[in-house]
C-alpha cells in the first residue's frame, strides 16, 4: 500500500519544475473559471480570468492568465494531453527558466496582437463585438509553439496523429496555421487566430532571442538559432520562397539596424552552424535534417555524373594519363638531391 500511495507523488516529483508549474495553473485556473461560471457568476470570470479587449486594459494579467483558461473541459483534456508531455520534452533541453520565458512571452505577445488587432477592427468597422464580444482563452498559441519548437529540434521526426495521419513533425505547423486561417475566414476569429500570431512569436523568438546553452561551436552563450535549416523561407512552399526571402531580409536588415536583435555569435570555422542546445540527440537531428536537405536539392538539381575519360582510337587511354619511364626517372631525379641535402643537415647536426 506504501508503494501505490508514494507512486503518484513519485510521478509528479519526476516531473520538470516549470511543466509542473504550468500543468498545474491550467487546471486551477479552469476549475475555478468552471465554479465562478456554475455559481451564476460568469461575468466575473471573463472579466478576471480571460481576455476581453473592450475590458482586460484594466485587467493587464489576463494577458497571461487566460491561456490557463479552458473553457470546456474538452478543451482542457486535450491541453492536458498535448502541452505537458511536450514541454516536458523541451525543458529537459532548454532547462527550466528558458522553458518559461518561451511559454511566456509566446502566449503574452500573441495575445497582445490579437488585442491590438481587435482594436482595429473596432476603430475601422465601428462594432463594438469586436471589443466586448470576443473573450481570447486556452492554449493554442502556445500548442503551435511547442510545434515550432520540435520543428527546430527534431524536424524529420515522423508523428502518427489518431493511429491514422502519418506526417513528419516540420509540416505539422503549418497545417496547424492553415487550419487558424479556414476557421478565421468562416468567421471564426476567436481564438484561433492567436495560432498564426503564437506561429510568429515562437520562430522570432527561437530565431533570435532564446538563449542557448553553453553548448555551441564557437564558446559561450548564443541567442536564437541561424541555420539555415531553421529559415523563415523554408516555413512555404517553393514558388513564393523569392518574394519570401526579400521580405524577411528586409525585416532582417531594417531590426539589425535599430539593434532589436541580438547579435549572432557564429563560428566561422563551423560554416555559420551552431550546436544545438540539449546535448548529442538535438546535434544528430539537425545534421540529418541538413544532410536530407541537401540530398533534396542535388535529386532536384538533376545533376550528372562526370562524364567517363576520354579514348583514343585504338581504345586505349590517353598517353599524358600514363606516366611513362621518362616520369618516374624525373621523380626519382628530383627525390634523390631532397635525400643529399636532408643527410647533409643531419651531418652537420651531428
């Protein structure tokens, strides 16, 4: 009996700190929204818990506090399965504190935009449901993150979603945006239009900001990650990779100009790469992700193989291709005065 009541503290003790944290302020807070909401009190709960962006100005919290809010238990039992596992995964790798500041400022940001955006629309439209009739809640923001997280860590990694989809992790992302933008078109906004905004944060966050680990090439701690791998223009497909690419270099330039990012620490001798933090399995991961890539682009370049020596008529090889006895006389001539003076040297020593 001692052993199966100590097994579930064993649990959650094995547990990282922030998961830990994180698991469980989602569930309080969702079972508190859940008793506010049955005790006839469901205006303070959207007031106090969740984002509202005709109220929560006076509520600055909610800005972090209602991705701990799910409002049906659905909802909630699908974060529960999808988001500790996987952030489990990644502070293992990252450590606890960049585990937090990622889950923070990616659900903090999104919901920032989302309100501005709203506000927007208040101020062009003139409708007042887009300040007082839209309440941003849950953890879509932060389940596109993680996606965007293991797309940089284990991108050829094959996922089977409902014993039936087989997809690698890197498409993953990308389908989860498409899906925010069919849902925003059919008048869907919120919330799922915080996907496309957490899809942003994260990259420009694991891009530039993040912290690494001691563990990179060139010594010391890095910020983001600038492989190539990881680029902005691979996130689309490859006939719109040319407007693509002019419009992230000149976000680029114009944010290394007014110093908004942090400046790559790259070792040059390496070829601009940089380890990735979490050890030799994240190492490995990348180098096959870049070793396919590169496959790819050689199978679509259609290139060649050499073309084979040419003949002469008689179907022989070419005499300069054969060194004759002239050569190897030459060889041995010109070895012969290297052994003379290096004995020399050695009987002057002497």
């Amino acid at each position: 009996m001692a052993v199966l009541s100590s097994a579930p503290l064993q649990f959650v003790a094995s547990i990282p700190l922030a998961t830990r944290v994180i698991t469980a302020a989602t569930i309080v807070l969702s079972l508190f929204y859940y008793f506010l909401r049955w005790s006839d009190n469901e205006a303070v709960a959207l007031a106090w818990l969740v984002l509202i962006p005709g109220s929560s100005i006076f509520y600055p919290w909610t800005f972090l506090t209602s991705a701990f809010v799910e409002t049906t238990i659905i909802e909630l039992i699908f974060t529960l399965i999808t988001i500790p596992p996987s952030l489990r995964y990644l502070e293992r790798l990252w450590g606890a504190v960049e585990t937090a500041k990622f889950v923070a400022v990616t659900i903090t940001v999104s919901n920032i935009i989302a309100f501005g955006l709203n506000w927007l629309e208040y101020m062009v439209l003139g409708s007042p449901s887009f300040l007082y009739g839209q309440a941003y809640h849950g953890q879509m923001a932060l389940q596109i993150g993680v996606l965007v997280a293991f797309t940089q860590t284990i991108p050829e990694h094959h996922v089977q979603l409902f014993g039936v989809i087989k997809a690698r992790v890197k498409t993953l992302p990308m389908a989860y945006v498409t899906f925010s933008t069919v849902m925003c078109i059919i008048g869907f906004q919120c919330p799922f239009i915080v996907i496309q905004f957490g899809w942003l944060v994260s990259y420009i966050w694991l891009r530039f900001y993040k912290k690494n680990s001691g563990e990179v090439l060139s010594g010391g701690p890095a910020y983001g990650d600038r492989s190539e791998t990881f680029a902005f223009v691979n996130w689309f497909p490859p006939f719109i990779h040319v407007p693509i690419t002019l419009l992230a270099n000149t976000a680029h330039m114009l944010a290394s100009k007014f110093h908004l990012i942090p400046t790559a620490n790259i070792d040059v001798e390496a070829g601009g790469y940089s380890q990735l933090p979490g050890g030799a399995r994240a190492e490995a991961e990348r180098r096959r992700a870049m070793a396919l890539k590169a496959l790819d682009q050689r199978v679509a370049s259609g290139a060649s193989s050499p073309a084979p020596p040419q003949r002469v008529a008689n179907g022989s090889a070419p005499a300069a291709s054969r060194p004759g006895p002239s050569s190897l006389s030459e060889t041995s001539a010109a070895v012969a005065p290297a052994a003379d003076t290096t004995s020399k040297d050695v009987a002057d020593v002497a």
